[in-house]
C-alpha cells in the first residue's frame, strides 16, 4: 500500500453504480514541484521539472464515496491510499501503458 500526493486533473467526478457498489475515476498529477533544496538549505529552481499522471479508481458504498468527491475539485491537492499498479489498454493499433491506484482513502489536503 502507497500514499501519493498530487492534484485533481477532472473538471467533474462522477459516481456511478455498479453491482450496488459505486466507484469514482479521477486523474491526479505528482509533480516533483519547481525547486528543490540543496546542501546548505537554499532553495533553487529544478531544471528538468516532470509530472506523473495516476489514473484512481475508488469502490465503496454510496454515502461513502459521495461526500469525498463532493470535496474534489479541479486543482485540489489530494493524498491518495491504495495500491499501485499499471494498466494497458489499446487505442488505434497502439498500446498505452498508465500508472493507476486503486484507491481506499482520498483525503483533501490544504495547499501551503
């Protein structure tokens, strides 16, 4: 089990039913940030800034999964719970590879 952290990417979150289960998708970027602090403590600015995109996918009972999305909006830093893993799909001939969590525990965290 993991904790990320990272930023909403989805302009809307939606629920949707499944087997009396619901589950949310959402996108969140983890970025490594702009700076960085170096030996002595000064701050500088990163030369190769990267992000990672995870896609989090969240099962749970209704009223559980409804009041954390309603917290989640675009832009909003989140820490994230769950496993890791990877996912491949096919689109157009290719295959694409993206890093995905399912996710136990989303919580909204304050930026600062």
């Amino acid at each position: 089990m993991s904790t990320i952290k990272g930023f909403v990417q989805n302009e809307r979150i939606e629920i949707r039913e499944n087997n009396g289960r619901s589950v949310c998708n959402f996108d969140i970027c983890v970025s490594e940030g702009a700076q960085y602090k170096d030996t002595e403590g000064n701050y500088k600015p990163r030369t190769g800034w990267r992000a990672l995109f995870v896609k989090v996918e969240m099962w749970g009972q209704k009223d559980k999964v409804q009041p954390m999305v309603e917290k989640l909006k675009k832009g909003s830093l989140v820490a994230v719970t769950g496993d890791l893993g990877m996912k491949s799909h096919e689109y157009n001939g290719q295959t694409y590879t993206n890093v995905s969590m399912m996710a136990y525990k989303v919580e909204p965290l304050v930026k600062g």
